[in-house]
C-alpha cells in the first residue's frame, strides 16, 4: 500500500505594505537620574561616570538629576532619548506634576531605563510589605517590576549563572551565554510583581532552595504603543558593577542604545511588503525595499538568510538586522500572519481486497485543520468519507472548505495475485495393486496460509 499527501488549493492571501524608518545614528542626550527615598546603594557617583564615559566613545551626552528637577517640565524630558532610573528607590521622589510629566513623555515616544533598585522604587500596589502602592503606571510601564519583601534578595555576593532569553534580545549581543556573575539578585514570586505585557531578556538559573530562588527574569522589556521603549534590569547593586565589570557596562551600553534608537535621527528607509501564509503551504514572503539608493544595504535574518525578500514562509515572526554602509544599523521584526486554513487529508484501508479480482475493497479519507465546512470528492466522483466495493487501483481524494482551501491524498489499493498450483509425483507407486504412491501440491497467489481438499 502506498500513501502520497499534497495540498492543492491556494486562493486565499493577503499583502501588507508599511515603511520602516530605522532609527540610529546621530548625537542625543539621556538623563541620569538617581534620586532615593528608599535604601541608597551609594552608587549615583560611579553610575555617572559609567554613562559619562560610554558617550563620550559612543556620541551621546549625559545629564545628571539627583532631585527630580528635570522632571518638573515637560519640555526639560523631551530633550532626551532615554530617562536612566540608575538604583533609585521609594515611592516619594516625584510629585504629582512631575509623575504626570514623565508618563506624557513615554506616551508621546520617550524610552526608560531602569537599573537594580529601579525595581524598588514605586513598588505595585499589589506587592506585600510596605512602601508600596503610591504610583502602579510605573511599575506597570517602565519597570514592569516590583521586587518582594522579607526577603527581597540573595546575598549581594551571590555568584551565580545569567542566561539569554529566546529569540535574544540586542542588549545581550556579545554578552556570554551562560553568564557567570556576581550579584544581588532579586525576588519576584510569592509578593513582587512582574508585568507580563514585558518580554524577557535575561533570566537567572536557580539561586536557591526557596520557591522564591526559582529561575527568574533579571531583565525584560517592553514597546510602548508610542513607539518608546522600557528596558529594565535587575543587576547592578555594587559599585564594581560600574566601575570595572566590563562585560556589565557593554550590557547596559546596548540595552540603553537599544532604548534610545526610537528618538534618534532616521538613517535607514525600507518599505515593507509582507505576504500571508495561505493555506498552510508556507506561501508567506517578507520583501524589504531600502528607498535610499545611495546606500549600500545588508540584510541578516535570524533564521540564517541574507536576501532583502525571503519567501516560502510558515506563520510566524522573523527577525532581521538592516545595517548600510556607514555602519547604522537596526533590528527588527515581521510577522506573517496565517490566511485560511491548513488543511490535511489522510486516506487508511477500512476493507482489504482479499480475493484477485473481487470488488470488495472500501477506503476512509479523514480530514484535519478546516476552517470551517469542507467537501470531498474522490476521483471515481463518490463524495462520502468513506468508499466500498472497489476494485484494485489507485484512488484520490480532494478536500475543499470554504475559506479557500484544500488538500489532497492518494492511496493504492492493492489485490492479491490469483491463486494458481502446480500438482506433482513425489513418489510413485512400487507395484501393481500397492497404495504407497504420494503427490505433492504447490499453491502460490492468493493469501496465505491455504488450505487443500483433495478429491
């Protein structure tokens, strides 16, 4: 029996068309905030320098804030790409005018970094202990964190094992997979808060016994219907951390440039065409159109490809860097989106054909992934799910449904040889009258075992 499986109906699709205009490039400013009411990890001074010195190589500026003055105007914020909330703690640093001011600008595109005790400052409502409760947009849009209390961490000295999410995310580019790091790494379960509209970057392996010790995020992320962005990190409670950890100083460098490029001068056009997966068939195509001609453009995806348009994909997300000849370069991603359904067929022998040349045989198609209702016809023009008295051959079925769809399955319905025999002498008679003579029979076709009724 041999069983063959194609789709064969494609009608539905669809194409979307949008421009990216990838940002990167180009000087821009970050504040530096650092105000606490909470424990103060003394680390304001060395953050600073940290910042100060990755934009002095890296074209950025920084502005220090150690009282929340910036944020009494809204105007102030908007000169920057990214607001740094650099181990700040409590929940009564801001005013009201000055909340207000900071949530306009991340509804009108700003970015946020939050760093360590960032997680502790305007704890949730919803989170146990005190000092909580006073502001939950921040913990809900910016932090996405609020760590717990009694206990709220491991020891600051902790050494233990960071690593990447899946698919990664830009901040943690060139940073080793797995990570072995000194920390204080804080606690979410059992009375913190993690917001689950932020997508993970980092997580910490086991720390300990404690269902609180379980593996958890130490980094997430989240894009603002505005187009801003919110990184935060859990790490960074030691001044070392600032001073001399290099690889924890390239993290932030690349979470913050990440966290910048939406307010950054545009150096990348694309248009966009997006094509759906119909049917299922892996018919989904992604063709990206650099409207710069001047620039030389290179595309890596995710998934291994280097062309500008890939095409044969299944429903999904696909990420791809764009980066031209001056070295700008950007990450983005795409989805396809699945059109119609995926219909499969699949054909099984209900009645073997046991006898060569009987038209006994029946044959069942069983129908999976319609959208919606379907219709059968098989090539001997019968449209039930199941078929009787045929004969050997080959049989089709072909599905349809409504939305566009459709599959297709073949299967061969095989029959026995006919039986035929072949009688010989095995032993002739010795003498006239006696009885020990013997013959022998062999049967072949048909199937076996046989049996013989002699005359």
């Amino acid at each position: 029996m041999k069983l063959f499986f194609s789709p064969f109906i494609v009608l539905a699709f669809s194409l979307q068309i949008q421009p990216i205009m990838a940002q990167c490039g180009g000087p821009f400013r970050v504040l530096h905030y650092t105000e606490t009411t909470g424990y103060d990890h003394n680390t304001r001074n060395v953050s600073l320098a940290m910042f100060q010195a990755l934009g002095l190589s890296n074209g950025f500026g920084v502005t220090h804030d150690n009282s929340g003055a910036y944020f009494s105007s809204l105007d102030s914020l908007s000169e920057f790409a990214v607001i740094i909330f650099s181990n700040t703690s409590g929940q009564n640093g801001l005013d009201s005018l000055q909340r207000a001011n900071l949530r306009s600008y991340i509804e009108s595109g700003g970015s946020y970094l939050g760093i360590h005790a960032a997680g502790d400052t305007y704890r949730h409502s919803s989170t146990n202990g005190n000092s909580k409760g006073s502001w939950d947009w921040y913990a809900e849009n910016l932090s996405g964190a609020s760590v717990r209390q009694g206990p709220s961490h491991t020891h600051w000295s902790l050494v233990d094992t960071l690593f990447h999410a899946i698919p990664a995310h830009p901040s943690v580019q060139s940073i080793p997979d797995p990570w072995v790091k000194q920390e204080e790494f804080y606690y979410w379960q059992n009375g913190g808060y993690l917001d689950s509209a932020f997508a993970a970057a980092m997580f910490v392996q086991n720390t300990g016994n404690n269902s609180y010790d379980s593996s958890r995020v130490m980094a997430h992320y989240k894009v603002h219907p505005s187009g801003g962005r919110s990184f935060y990190t859990a790490l960074g409670h030691a001044p070392v951390n600032f001073t001399s950890d290099t690889t924890f100083r390239r993290f932030i460098l690349q979470a913050l440039l990440w966290a910048a490029e939406p307010n950054l001068p545009s150096s990348i056009a694309v248009q966009t065409s997006i094509t759906s997966d119909s049917c299922g068939l892996a018919t989904g195509a992604i063709s990206l159109v650099p409207q710069d001609s001047t620039s030389k453009y290179s595309f890596t995806w995710m998934h291994g490809d280097s062309l500008a348009s890939i095409s044969g994909l299944t429903a999904g997300t696909y990420v791809v860097e764009i980066a031209d000849s001056a070295g700008c370069s950007v990450i983005d991603s795409f989805e396809v989106q699945a059109s119609g359904s995926g219909l499969l067929a699949q054909l099984q022998v209900v009645q073997p054909i046991l006898c060569a040349g009987d038209s006994a045989g029946s044959l069942q198609v069983t129908v999976s992934g319609a959208a919606s209702a379907f219709s059968i016809v098989w090539s001997n023009g019968e449209t039930d799910s199941v078929i009787t008295q045929l004969s050997a051959g080959v049989y089709s079925a072909f599905i349809s449904d409504t939305s566009g769809c459709g599959a297709s399955a073949s299967i061969t319905l095989t029959q026995p040889a006919a039986i035929s025999s072949t009688l010989t002498i095995s032993s002739a008679i010795s003498c006239f009258g006696a009885n020990d003579g013997a013959l022998a029979i062999a049967a072949s076709g048909g199937m076996a075992p046989f049996t013989f009724l002699w005359s």
